[in-house]
C-alpha cells in the first residue's frame, strides 16, 4: 500500500464530487489535496474519465511539479497548484472547474458583484477577476504563471487568500481553495450559485444594486464573526 494513501483518498472524493454537483462535463477540472508535512499533494492524473477514475490514479507531485508517486501524467493545471501550494501555506486543497456561470464571467472579465445576502453569507466583497494573461507569459511557462496571475490579482487589489477563497482568471475559470480538499470543491460549488445567482439578477434588472453595507457586515459575522449564531455550537 502507498505511504500516500491518505491524500490520494482526500484527491480522489473530492475529485468526484465535481461531477456529482455538476461542475465538470467529461474529463474537464481538477482537484488536489496537500501533505504540508511531507511537501507533496496528491491530484487528479490528466485526461483520465471521471468513471474510471481510482484512489490509486491521484499523482503526488512536490512543490517544485517532481512526480514523487505515480504512474500517469498529472493534471496539465499542477503547476498552478504547486505554485500557489508554494507561496499560500494555509492552503490545504485546490479546485479547478470550467463550470458554465463562473467560466462565462471570467470570459466577460468581470467580477462578481456582492448583491446577496448569500454572496454575503460566504465574502464581504465582489469574487475577483484576474486579467487575462499577457502574452509574454502565455508562451512561458504557462501554468506556473497561471499562479503567479493569480497571486498578483490579490496582491493588487489588497485581497487574503484565507479570507477570499476563488477566483476567476480572465478568459480561463475559477480556482477555489480552502483548508481540505473538500472545503476548495465546496466553494467551487458556491462560486457557481453566485455567478448563476448575479447574472440573472442581471437580466430581470440590469441596474440592480450593490448589497448595502450594513447586510454584507451582518450576514458575514452571523456566520463568521466572534459573535456567531449560525449552525450548531
């Protein structure tokens, strides 16, 4: 039995959730769960059918896209991963969709505004939209700077990757992430509904407003604050 078959199962549930909640057709997505302990996380081997996906296909790749384990290719998007592993230590897991609503704003380059008390239930402010990548980059070293596009779009408009858990790229999709494997497919998920959720708002008014101030702060602290009542203790 493999010293790693631990992660490959976290990989592999949380894999095929994201046919499951509907988020992938055919073989498209990826998911990856990370061992901080031993530097390595386990991911999705690319190309390979949701139903005949097994435990023991996930691929352990290093921080720096070393296969450690493995005997097929790893997702086309692990360098990505690696990256974002390498300079985010609190990440745990990592999802990857071309899921239709998220996928149609970041071809619109557009963030997702905060209208909802359910947008609200999850952030306090609009899920960002990375710019497309320049093209320098693109013939680089693609998914790597995938990462870097990524961490760049935090950086500029003042976000925390532990506060902010998606993200579009501009003319890509979305990456989600989260302390598990399971925790990054669950905001995959919910990225979804909100950009389902913001684009028809969008069409019955396309002059909706914002969520005013004072709901965002009410439903994102009743959920999160100190003072929290939402669930069970």
């Amino acid at each position: 039995m493999s010293s790693y078959s631990s992660i490959k199962e976290e990989c592999y549930e949380a894999n095929m959730q994201l046919p499951k909640l509907g988020l992938v057709v055919y073989t498209f997505g990826n998911v990856s769960a990370v061992d901080r302990k031993r530097g390595v996380f386990a991911i999705k081997p690319s190309g390979v059918p949701y139903e005949t996906l097994r435990s023991q296909d996930m691929v352990i790749v290093d921080f720096d896209n070393t296969v450690v384990e493995g005997k097929m290719r790893p997702s086309s998007d692990t360098k990505t991963h690696a990256f974002l592993y390498k300079n985010w230590l609190k990440v745990g897991g990592i999802a990857h969709t071309h899921a239709t609503y998220s996928v149609s704003w970041a071809q619109a380059q557009r963030d997702i505004p905060i209208m909802g008390t359910t947008h609200a239930d999850h952030l306090t402010c609009d899920i960002p939209c990375a710019p497309p990548m320049r093209d320098e980059l693109i013939i680089g070293d693609y998914e790597h700077n995938t990462g870097q596009q990524i961490i760049d779009c935090f950086n500029e408009k003042g976000l925390s990757y532990e506060e902010v858990e998606m993200v579009l790229v501009g003319n890509h999709g979305p990456f989600t992430w989260g302390d598990s494997a399971h925790k990054a497919v669950y905001n995959s998920k919910v990225l979804e509904e909100l950009g389902k959720m913001t684009y028809l708002s969008l069409q019955i008014n396309p002059n909706a407003p914002r969520l005013k101030d004072a709901l965002i702060k009410k439903h994102y602290e009743r959920k999160h604050g100190k003072d929290s009542y939402y669930g069970q203790s």
